[in-house]
C-alpha cells in the first residue's frame, strides 16, 4: 500500500531582470527584506548585464521563454534605445515594464528627495555615498533603502510602487 501523498501549495513565481549590476543588487537586497520563507512566493533575479532597453527586454524574452512563470518584470533604464517597438515587444510578451527613468541612480536619488544631476556621467558618483561607494553589492542597499523607507516614498516613484507590488502574492 503506498503513503498517502500530501498535497502542496503551488507558489507563484516571478522573474524580475535586472538591466545590470546595480540593479541586480538592488532586487537582490528587497528579496532578501521582503521576501519571507514559506509566503507562497518564489521570486527569480537575473542580471542582462546592460546594453539598453531593447536588450534587456529581448534578453528577459527569452528567459521567460526557458521556464514558465506566473509574472515576469524588467528593470531598467530609458535613457538608451527605449523606443515605441520596445514597449511594443514588451507589451506583447506581458512583461511588467519597470523604468528607471532616466536611469537607476536618478530613480533612486530622486527616491531619497535629492535632485538628480542633469549629467548622466555624474550621477553614478552622485549615488556612490548613498550604497557606500559600491552599488552592486546587497548589503549597501540597507542603510538608505530599507522597506520601511521604501514604502513610505513608494508613490514618490511609480516604479518602485511596482516593484513592491511584485513582492506580494497577487
């Protein structure tokens, strides 16, 4: 006689591409805040190492083509080849858009109720203090970013409101 089989709560899953390093740190430290062991929740980070918008999308196509998931998102930036065909794409593969407008360190300074520089060369050293000068790293998300901060100023920042929204079972 065999055992009786238990019957187990299928999680929803989520992939969230990150366009590069600093993103994928970021998405790695709310998961770990965030996410908690057991919530019915499996959330998937991976990193499209760069090039653009229209690559990062493409590049997170194709992932969610490999496994099946219940969500998918891409974080990244739109200051590079962030064009109607893109959002098109992106549209049509129901992936959840989440931009970083112009790019990550502007979104997040803006976060933090500081101004962003106009130049975008400046403003990964603008943002270096705030992740104690290395932004790819998890841990150096904590002393600025912690959830309850984040959600104080979530409907400062569309994206990060979409993002948290990302980390509840739906």
């Amino acid at each position: 006689m065999s055992k009786p089989t238990k019957s187990r709560v299928q999680k929803k899953t989520v992939l969230i591409v990150g366009e590069g390093a600093d993103e994928e740190a970021f998405l790695n430290y709310l998961k770990g805040q965030l996410l908690d062991r057991g919530a019915g929740l499996s959330i998937k980070i991976k990193n499209a190492k760069g090039k653009g918008a229209k690559h990062v999308i493409e590049w997170t196509v194709r992932q969610s083509a490999v496994a099946e998931y219940d969500k998918v998102a891409a974080l990244f930036d739109t200051d590079q080849d962030w064009t109607p065909a893109v959002k098109k794409l992106a549209k049509k593969k129901g992936i959840v858009l989440l931009k970083s407008e112009t790019c990550f360190e502007a979104m997040m300074l803006r976060l933090l109720g500081v101004t962003p520089d106009a130049n975008s060369k400046n403003l990964k050293a603008q943002f270096s203090p705030y992740v104690n000068d290395d932004a790819t790293r998890s841990e150096n998300y904590a002393a600025h970013f912690d959830p309850q901060k984040l959600e104080e100023r979530r409907h400062l920042e569309p994206t990060i409101d979409a993002l948290l929204g990302l980390f509840k079972i739906q």
